[in-house]
C-alpha cells in the first residue's frame, strides 16, 4: 500500500489546484448545449477506475462513449495501470486523473470521430473544499465539458447529511426532481436529483468544466436508464470485466478501491 505524502507534496497539489481552478469555465460553452434538446450531441463519454480486490494499486482505467441519445457503446478502452499515488482526501485526481487523460489521448488518436462531446465523471467538481474536484481536474486537463456524478453527498461549506437534508430527498417523490446545494457561503455548489423511480437514492450533479449546473443536471437525466448515468455505469461495469478476465477471477474486484470510496463521504475530492 502506497504511503501517505508528506506535507510538502500536499502543499504542491494544493498550489497546483488552485491554478488549474482558474480555468474552470462554469457556463455552457457548446452549442448543443443551447438547445432544450440537446440537438447536435452525438457523444457522451463516461470514466471510471476499478480497483482489484485487495489491492489499491492495481486498477483498470475505462473510458466509454455512448450515442446520444441512444446511448449505445460505440467505444470502450479499458487498461490496466498501476496506480502509485496514494489516496488523500480532497486530492483523489493525482491519483485517478492521469490514468484517465491517457484514454482520452489514445481515443483521439485511434478514433478521433469518435471523441466524446462531453464526459460524465464518478465523483465531484465543484462540489469540494477547494472547488476543484476530479470532475474540474479531468475537464480543465482535457479541455472538455465534464460534469461530477457523485453518489454521496460530500460535507463541505455547511453542508451535513442531516435530518433537513433527509427531508428534503424524501421530497424528491418523481424522477427528474431536485433541489440545490447551498453552502453556508450562499454560494450554490450542486444539485440533489432523483434520477429514476426505481430508485430513491439521489445523485449529487455539480459543475466540472465548460457547462452550467442546469445543463449538467439536464444531461444527467436524460443519460439514465437507472440511477447511475448510462456513461459511468458501462465504464464500471466495462471495467470490472476486463479485470475479471485478466485475472481469471469474478472474486476479484471490486467497482471502487478500498480507498476511493470515501471520496465520496470524505473530504472532498
């Protein structure tokens, strides 16, 4: 298992953050993103790493790209890397992020037509104590629209899974129902969304890059058949097959590291 930094190395990612922060475009920046419909969207892409069991630095990095709106797998690359950053909370894209930009460049250069449109990330963006998430990271990186699909809330500016924040999911009564995220800043960081009937869980949307938290929230919903977002859910499921099959083993894997899943509960990736 790979050790923790030392204080000098969290004080560089923490520079070095805050200087991709300043990239972040939080508004729509695409045309298709212009129309209700989303007319002109052909391709949404999702990420994804799981991990082996047992062993948090063995994983397999996967990239999907959907149709849209079929959603249909027209690409999938799926690769084993091996991860050597240890996990911190608040810094889970210098250990996840790489990997990710790395599938990104083999698609433009395999299947350049074939590149997403937009790409729908497991975890947070602006939704974090620093306002830079792994969604923000892989967009800025990518200079592509990303948007963060978190399944937990991240507590942060205020932010608590308290009974009022109970409450308010048991309101969410229809797919397609949400409330904001306002911090204790005033600021909004995200969106509560029930994303199907079949399931009372919500998603927690916030802003990566290059689009607004209402268009973000739109996409996400029209990507689910389930709860997860079509995009995410085939890269988890791409993935946790192609470690199966390299390992010869169905026992041994598990869709989020032993570590990445607090990102979701911990601060703040």
């Amino acid at each position: 298992m790979s050790e923790p930094p030392a204080g000098a190395a969290l004080r560089r990612w923490a520079r070095e953050q805050a200087r991709l922060k300043a990239s972040v475009i939080e508004e729509d920046t695409e045309e298709w993103q212009k129309d209700p419909s989303f007319a002109g969207l052909e391709r949404v892409g999702g990420v994804d790493l799981s991990y082996v069991k047992g062993d948090d630095t063995k994983a397999c990095a996967s990239l999907v790209v959907l149709s849209y709106p079929d959603l249909e797998v027209l690409y999938e690359d799926c690769q084993m890397v091996a991860v050597t950053a240890p996990y911190v909370a608040g810094f889970l894209a210098f250990r996840e992020v790489p990997f990710l930009v790395e599938a990104v460049q083999r698609l433009q250069q395999k299947e350049l037509r074939l590149k997403p449109q937009v790409l729908l990330v497991d975890g947070n963006g602006l939704l974090h104590h620093r306002g830079f998430g792994v969604a923000c990271h892989l967009g800025v990186l990518t200079d592509l629209p990303c948007i963060g699909v978190a399944k937990n809330l991240l507590q942060v500016d205020g932010l608590a899974r308290d009974e009022l924040h109970r409450e308010q999911i048991r309101s969410l009564q229809m797919e397609g129902d949400a409330f904001p995220l306002t911090g204790t800043s005033g600021k909004v960081l995200g969106m509560v969304l029930r994303s199907c009937n079949n399931s009372s869980k919500p998603l927690y949307i916030s802003v990566g890059h290059r689009v607004c938290l209402e268009t973000a929230v739109h996409l996400v919903k029209s990507c689910c058949r389930y709860r997860i977002p079509e995009p995410i859910r085939q890269a988890d499921i791409r993935s946790r097959e192609y470690i199966r099959k390299q390992l010869c083993s169905p026992l041994e894997v598990v869709s989020s590291g032993p570590k990445r899943r607090e990102k979701e509960t911990e601060p703040d990736d």
